[in-house]
C-alpha cells in the first residue's frame, strides 16, 4: 500500500500542538527522549505540500551543501559539508571555525579543488575513543578521481589527527557513493559507487559499485574492506535498522546515462544482505532474474533517495520506519517495513507515505539526534538546487498526534 499525501499548498509554521506518546505497550523499541518542541518562533518557510501534524523549526541557516549529519552524545550536531569541512551545530548555532577541514586530513592544494566531504559516522564507542570516520572524495585537475576513508579523533572540541583507514577506492564526479554506517555487528559499513567501470560492479575482485565492510580495528590502506554487497550503481545513504538489525540503503537509479542502455528512474530500496549482488548493470529497478537482489521497492519517477535513517523517536506509531529524503523529488518520505513472509530472512514495504514534498527544494541528509527529534538538511547550492541566501538549512521536525 502507498499512502501519498498531496493537498494544498501551505505556510508551514513553527510550532507543536500537542503532546506526543512516549510509548506503547507492545513497542519493541525501548522508550525515546520526547523531541521538545520549539523555543519559540522562526523565520517562516516558503509554500510546502505537508502531512498534517507535522511542523518544522529551523536549527540552522547558511550551511554550504551539507552531505550527512552525525549526532554525539553530548547534543552537538556534525554536518558535513561537501566543499570540505565538518560543522558543529550546537545551542549556541552554527559555529564558523570547521570542526575539521582540509587541513586536518594533511591533503595538499592540487587535490583539493573539486574534491568533496561525504559520508561521516561516529564510533559506537565515540564517547571515549572521540573517533569519527570520514569518507572523502579527491581530486585531481579539478575532477573526482578516487576515494578514501579517514579515521579522525577529536581533542579538545575539534578534529586533531586523522588517519587513513581504507585508500584507492573508485570515483568519479557523478558515480561515488560515500555513505558510513556503524552495524550493530561492530563493523563500518561504506558504499562505493560504480564511477563508470562498466560491469565492474559485477566483478568482486573490484571495489567499484559495491558495500563494503571495514573492521575499523584492523584497517589497512590497500584493500582494507571486504566486499559485503555487489551490482550497485550509487548508494549515497545507508542506515543500521535496530530492530530487524538489517543493513538497508537507498539507490540511485540509472539516468539514460554512457552505458545504461537508454534506461532511468527506477531508484531502489534495498535490504543489503552479505554476498548478494544487486543487479546493476545488468538489471535495475524491480527484475524476476534470479541471479540478482530485487529491490523492496522501486520509485519510477525518480525521486533521487540520498539519505535514509531509522526512526527512533518518540512518536510510536513510527517506531522503525524509515525517513528517506529525495532530492528530485524534493520530499521527506515514511517508510513502513516488516519481515517479508514469502521470502525468508528479507523485509518488505508495507506502507509509505509523503510527509513533505515540494517548497524546501532538493533535501539529502536525514538523521536521529539524541533528543529524540529527527533532524534534515537542504542540498540547494549544489548547483541543481534553487536555493535563495539562508540556504542551506537544517530542520528539526516535530510530530503531533500522529496516528498510525
């Protein structure tokens, strides 16, 4: 079933209007920190198509094209931003000094323009280790040319030493992937995209166009992951699921691009499973060929999924859904899933619904902040986007006598 909620278009305003459940009996997810509502009033946001009982509050304005969002114990915020740096929200705003930059990783001038921050993800155990991992794409003559995976560790408030983790991973400006997930196994996960190799997504003697599965106590810089998942095209936003303890990750879908064979759309979900391959490029979207993985779903139109993260807040009728963002599609999408009884040990979408489209412009990274509020960036400067002189923005979203 596919729920999508249009209506007329609406000032959407700060605000929350009623208290949210902190739980249910029955609810496999241990209670969560009640998303407080808004401080007070903010700026009003341009026309959006909005569920009803959802309202947003602006945490942040002038974010440079922010990639991914990650959430230490201690209430801060980390924002990459592509042009390269780490940001840190935090109750005082936005700061301007980087939490880490180009001069942290060491990395010369000749291989910073054009080059790109991505994904970032905290160490299970950041509280005492202060350890981040930072997937960071180079270049060379102003194009994206390869990959690498940099472990930083904090002192002091700020990133103080990086080291190289994983080196030598396929790139290229369209196809690189760059999404970092922790599973609940220990291992870092990191998604490499196809960078235009052909069927090498095919080949597991290649990194390109795969998962990959890092032991971030053992790495090495030559061929230091293994190859956990195959035949992907560009995976940019993957998430740990707590309660089915499933690796799952949104796909970018072919555009009628050099070698697809004049196909598009067709973005994917997918359940990642160790040593499956995924079809691309042989097939894409929904394929009966039973070499491949078909996806749980597949959006034609495209809506360009670039991030997904579990929900783990306090609305329990949305305990263990998933929050996708689009960035054709310009929407913040829910996503209901369950254990699929047809195909054992695999998930199925039950359910989905649009809880924002149209109005921000291109949205990308999602995430869960520790107090229990999920949290959104816009991705407008990136030159597809039609962002205006605030952008790019963080929101904070707050629910209100949702029913399931």
């Amino acid at each position: 079933m596919q729920r999508t909620l249009l209506g007329s278009a609406l000032v959407l305003l700060l605000g929350i209007d009623g208290a949210v459940p902190h739980g249910t009996p029955g609810n496999s997810l241990s209670p969560a920190a009640v998303c407080p509502p808004p401080a007070g009033p903010g700026e009003p946001l341009r026309s959006i198509v909005v569920r009803p009982g959802v309202r947003l509050e602006t945490v942040a304005r002038g974010l440079e094209i922010p990639w991914a969002l990650a959430f230490p114990p201690d209430g801060r915020i980390l924002v990459t931003e592509r042009p390269g740096r780490v940001r840190v929200i935090d109750k005082a705003g936005l700061h301007s000094e980087a939490w880490a930059d180009w001069s942290t990783l060491s990395v010369p001038d000749s291989l910073r323009v054009g080059a790109e921050f991505l994904g970032l993800a905290l160490s299970p155990d950041f509280s005492t280790t202060r350890q981040a991992y930072l997937f960071v794409s180079l270049a060379r003559r102003g194009r994206i040319a390869w990959s690498r995976v940099y472990r930083l560790t904090e002192h002091e408030g700020r990133a103080a030493r990086a080291e190289i983790v994983v080196d030598s991973l396929p790139a290229n400006d369209s196809h690189a992937g760059g999404a970092l997930v922790f599973g609940g196994d220990g291992s870092l996960y990191a998604s490499v995209g196809e960078a235009g190799m052909g069927r090498a997504p095919h080949d597991r003697e290649l990194l390109a166009g795969k998962i990959l599965r890092i032991d971030p106590g053992n790495p090495s810089r030559d061929r230091g992951a293994r190859v956990y998942a195959a035949g992907l095209r560009n995976v940019q936003g993957m998430t740990w699921h707590s309660t089915h303890r499933a690796l799952l990750a949104v796909e970018h879908g072919p555009t009628n691009g050099p070698g697809e064979g004049g196909r598009r759309d067709q973005d994917e979900l997918n359940h990642i499973r160790p040593g499956e391959d995924y079809g691309w490029p042989t097939v894409s979207g929904m394929s009966a060929d039973p070499r491949f993985t078909p996806p749980m779903i597949e959006w034609t139109p495209a809506i360009a999924p670039a991030g997904i993260a579990e929900y783990t807040g306090s609305v329990w009728s949305w305990r263990g859904d998933l929050f996708v963002t689009g960035l054709r599609g310009q929407q913040l999408r829910r996503i209901r899933i369950a254990p699929d009884p047809n195909r054992p040990a695999r998930l199925r979408v039950l359910e989905q619904e649009i809880l924002i489209e149209g109005g921000l412009g291109r949205l990308r990274a999602v995430g869960m902040g520790v107090d229990g509020c999920l949290y959104f960036a816009t991705s407008n400067r990136d030159r597809r986007g039609m962002g205006d002189a605030a952008d790019d923005r963080l929101f904070r979203l707050h629910a209100s006598r949702v029913q399931p």
